[in-house]
C-alpha cells in the first residue's frame, strides 16, 4: 500500500459582512453575514456587566489554544522582521502585510469560522469552536435579558467576533446604558460607498470542522449526570492555579458517584478530594469518572460569580464531557472533548460512537420541514408526535442532522433546534473520517481476516498491551502492529514493522496499520459486550475498584487470565498485594471472577473501569 498524504485538506467558506462588528457609544452592533437570510434583533441590555462576562468566556473560547507549542523565535523574529519592513507604510498596506505574515505563520488563526449565531423565539444562541480542536461552547441568552425594540427576525447567520470587538466589551460597564443590535444592517450602513463591505473566503481544515460537528452531535449521546455548585468549580480552579502540573503524573479530574451522597471531586496527581456542596447524588448506581481538560475550566472563571447551578454531563471516562453553567437568563454549555490532537486512540474511541453519515434522507428533511414552520426548537417528544416517525428511525435521523451540520441539540434545555451551520451544504463524503490513513485502516477493519488480534497481554499498573498481524493484499506483506493502552485508552507505546513508522514513528501521526489495530480491538470489545451470553465470551478482562474511608482510599484489581484469576488489594499511592488463583477450567475461573465482582460491589466498592 502507497504511503498516504496526510497534509489537511480544507473547506472553502465565504463571509460577507456590511461592516465590522463594534462596541460604539454604548451599541453593541453584531453585525450578520449578508449571503445568508436576513436576521435582526435589537433592544436594551438590563444586565450590561452579565452580557460582557458571558460574552467575554465565550471569546476566550474561541482564542483558546492547549495544545503544546515548544519554544521557537522563528516566528517572533518574523514578527520583528515584518515590522520594521512595514514601517513606513499606509494602513492599507501594513494591514495586509500583517494578513500575509498571519497566513504564512500561523495559517488557522485566519481560517476558523465566525461565530455562528440563532435568534429563535426563545432567545439568541452563539456557538464557537476553539482553534486547537477541544472547546465548543453555546452561549444562550433568553429574550428576557432585553427590552427588545421590535419584533426579531428569526434565523441564523455569522459574526465577526474580531479582537477589537472583544476590547470594545471590556469597556461596557452597569451604569452606562448598553443597547445590542444583530443583524445584516445592525451597523446601520449597508453600501460599501460609506463603509467598505467585508469579504471573507476561508479554507477552513477539515479536521476542524469535523470536531465541531462531532462534538456537537455527541451531546445527544446518552450521558452520566450530576449537579455541582459554583464554589466546587472555583474550588478546583483554585487549586489548579496555586499547584502547577507534575510531568509524567496523571492530569485528570476523577468524579466518585456514590447515590445518596454529595459527589466528590478528586484532583489528581494530589489526591485532593473536594466534596460538592450541590447536594446529594440523585443516581442510581454507583460510579467512578475521570475527566480530562480540567485547565479548560479556566475559561469559564470570569462568568462563576454570575452562575447559580452547574451540571456536569459525561460520555465516560476520558470521553467528552459537557458543563451546563446556569445564571440568571444566561446559560453557557461547554464541552471539552476529553483527548488532546496527538491522542489519536481517544479520538477513535470517540468516533466509534457517533454514526458516519454520508448522504441526506428523507427522514431529515422531514424533520426540517418541521422546525422550519416557525417553531425553530421541539423536544423529542414533539418530534416525534409531529413528524409520526418512529422513535428509533427518529433518534437515527436526528442524530445525522446534528453530524451533518444542519440540526443542534441543545442540551441544556433538551431540544433540537434548527440552525444550518453554513449556508451551503457540506461535503459529507470529506468529512467522514480525520485523514487519509483513517478511511484505510477502517477499510482494513472491514475486509474478511485482514486483521488478526494476539492474546491480550494485561500489564499491572500499566496498561493493555494489544499485538496483531495486518495484511494488506495491495503490498503482499503482512503488518506487525503494537500498542500499549492506558487506563482510558490513550495510546503509552506503538510501534509498527511498516516504513512509514521505521522513518518518523509517531511524528507525522500513527500508520493505518496502528489504527486498524485499535479500530479491531474496538470492535471485538463491543461483540463481547453485546447479547445475553456475553459473559460467556470473556476469557481475558481486568476490573478496578475503589472505596474511600476515614482512613484513605482502598484500590482492589481482579484480573481474569483464562484459568486463573488475579487479586491486588492494598492502599491507594502503595504496593498491592497480590493472590493468584488457579481454576480447573476457563468457565470455573469466569464463575468466580464474576462472583468476586459481583462482591466488591456489594462492599460498597465504586468501579474505575466502567460496566
């Protein structure tokens, strides 16, 4: 098989705007894109200093970037060299000099789309997406947080969220009266005579807006739910903020759901434990989450003195999570997509749950039809009273709308809402998988014994190690793939007999014969999940538990390995204990590693592994 281009391939888009979106003597004027309908709101803020905070966490979203950027001037001297060329030049030349220096740069902080913008009858949404790939945020606004002039126009379009509008937020304060305007003509110019009209044409990556289609889509998943107060929030930002990061220790924000008592917050490597002052956990089955991006939290520290709940909603450990702030007529959802860019295992997990839509049905404009009848938002219940569709033909067509960019979910009220996210209809076909080496190895993943999977090997206190043989009939040679998984399926160690991974390893991304090796250990792990003689299938598994005390928390692994079952019990941060029991037969070994389960549970013990 041909070694693969990987380079990101792109989407063109374009933007048209009457004028630059402003904060001018005390307007707020959002100016909307003219090649979409038109969209028109207007009235009076009652609340100036929430709509900045709010506002202001919703930039800060999209400005953000996590992703690690070693030290490198080259860029800086670039800078200085652009400077002191573009000295002596007019505005107009300098400010497209500086576009170009951007565009060579750093070219996708000049290509990630406007914020997208819906006035619906019940109030006025924004959605962004961050540059680095891991932060969506939709900020709504009910209309009661302004003393509207006219009637809305109700629609979608894009602003112009540019830096300058942002430094014009910082300057609204409570006794200055603020008026907020969205619209094509919000400016009140709309000829290029007066004011220069605004031409935007971006290549936006792929990569980037199939994130934003995933992870948007993921929020109608079924999800975990618990409530956490404002202060647990500021609690943990607290502490991230006095203790810096510990290289090579664990980053993550473990959650421990017992029903019946206040969830509790543990912050790792420290094993700090915060108990929520949000009440008591209303589930009921007990549970042990590990959320990852906690610094992403950071984001929403200016909107906490405004907030009045918090709810927490989790695909599972290491998978996408999403925060539900609440204030008074304000709600933001922020979901963070639990794995960074070079986690390429978390993110095929991810994949694994969303179906991959590729072209329209009927069904969907059905759907669409309907919401496009004023009514703009229905629950599920309305939908499916309303388009007679079958709950589950319902729930499949409306979970493409949302991949495909013409439907959102909206989470914190539990609607679907009708919002094109461009105007133009996307090409489905491009973004159904990350990069050329993903359709490969999901082709692989398809063919008939392409992929052999070796015994599992289970390394205490480390991980899974998964071997495997690939073949690929295009190359006449077989592939000898290997990783080591972690806890929540990120990738500690590949390696893989292809050229590609001989030259650069990992630099340039995994092979495809590395994702086939993941996408096969995928599939297999959901077969043995799947039907009521699944447990029949397990010969090879390990559980974690634990259980917190007065006297510190407890850890207890139980490892099935055919004929014998392994037990580790000890205090957590120490050396376990270890007992190995040998079984005349696979299915004595699988009775009593079940019943051993079936045990630690009733002791109260809270399992880390998941179902």
């Amino acid at each position: 098989m041909a070694e693969i281009d990987d380079e990101a391939a792109r989407t063109p888009i374009a933007l048209s705007y009457a004028g630059a979106s402003q904060v001018a003597g005390g307007e707020v004027a959002l100016v909307g894109d003219l090649l979409r309908p038109p969209v028109a709101l207007a009235g009076r803020v009652r609340q100036p200093l929430l709509l900045r905070e709010a506002l202001s966490a919703l930039y800060a979203v999209v400005a953000s970037d996590y992703r690690y950027h070693p030290k490198d001037r080259t860029a800086y001297l670039a800078y200085l060299r652009l400077k002191k060329e573009s000295a002596g030049l007019g505005l107009w030349q300098a400010q497209q000099a500086y576009f170009s220096w951007l565009h060579r740069t750093d070219p996708l902080a000049a290509m990630i789309l406007d914020p997208i913008v819906a006035v619906h009858p019940d109030g006025v949404l924004f959605e962004v997406f961050s540059k680095d790939e891991s932060s969506y945020a939709q900020l709504h606004l009910d209309h009661a947080l302004f003393e509207l002039d006219a009637e809305p126009t109700f629609g979608v379009t894009n602003i112009d969220f540019s830096p300058a509008l942002f430094d014009g937020l910082e300057q609204m304060r409570s006794y200055r009266a603020t008026h907020l305007s969205i619209g094509s003509a919000s400016v009140g110019v709309t000829t290029s005579e007066t004011r220069p009209v605004i031409e935007k044409k971006l290549n936006v990556p792929d990569a980037w807006l199939r994130g934003l289609l995933q992870v948007q889509s993921a929020a109608s998943l079924p999800l975990l739910r618990f409530k956490l107060a404002p202060m647990d929030v500021y609690n943990v930002l607290r502490h991230l903020r006095m203790h810096a990061d510990q290289k090579g220790k664990r980053r993550g924000l473990r959650v421990e759901l017992v029903p019946g008592e206040p969830a509790r917050l543990v912050l790792e490597p420290w094993e700090t434990v915060l108990a929520s002052s949000a009440g008591i956990y209303q589930g009921s089955v007990a549970r042990v989450v590990r959320i990852w991006g906690r610094r992403r939290l950071l984001l929403m520290q200016r909107l906490l003195p405004y907030l009045e709940t918090i709810d927490v909603c989790v695909l599972g450990s290491g998978l996408p999570s999403f925060w539900i702030f609440r204030g008074q007529g304000v709600t933001l959802t922020l979901g963070l997509t639990g794995f960074t860019a070079a986690n390429w295992s978390q993110a095929l997990q991810f994949d694994l749950l969303l179906p991959r839509p590729t072209e329209s049905s009927e069904n969907l404009l059905t759907i669409i039809k309907y919401l496009a009848a004023g009514l703009w938002s229905a629950s599920f219940a309305d939908l499916k009273k309303g388009t007679q569709l079958k709950k589950t033909v319902l729930a499949e067509t409306l979970q493409r709308g949302c991949q495909e960019g013409r439907l959102m979910f909206d989470l914190a009220r539990d609607v679907y809402r009708l919002r094109p996210l461009v105007e133009t209809p996307l090409d489905l076909v491009k973004l159904q998988y990350r990069s050329p080496r993903q359709r490969v190895a999901h082709d692989l993943a398809q063919r008939q014994q392409a992929i052999e999977l070796a015994p599992e090997n289970r390394i205490p206190g480390t991980g899974l190690e998964l071997t495997g043989k690939v073949t690929v009939a295009e190359d006449r040679r077989d592939y000898r793939p290997q990783l080591l998984l972690g806890d929540e399926g990120q990738v500690l160690k590949a390696e893989c007999t292809c050229s590609l991974f001989r030259k650069q390893g990992l630099k340039a991304g995994p092979c495809a014969h590395l994702i086939a090796l993941r996408l096969a250990w995928a599939q297999e792990e959901k077969r043995r999940g799947e039907g009521a003689e699944a447990r029949q299938l397990v010969t090879i598994e390990t559980k974690a538990f634990t259980r917190r005390d007065a006297h510190g928390e407890r850890v207890f692994q139980v490892t099935l390995d055919r004929q014998k079952m392994i037990l580790r019990w000890g205090d957590a941060g120490q050396d376990l204990r270890r007992q190995t029991l040998k079984f005349p037969s696979v299915d004595a070994a699988r009775t009593a590693y079940f019943a051993r389960l079936g045990e630690l549970a009733d002791a109260g013990f809270l399992s880390v592994t998941g179902d």
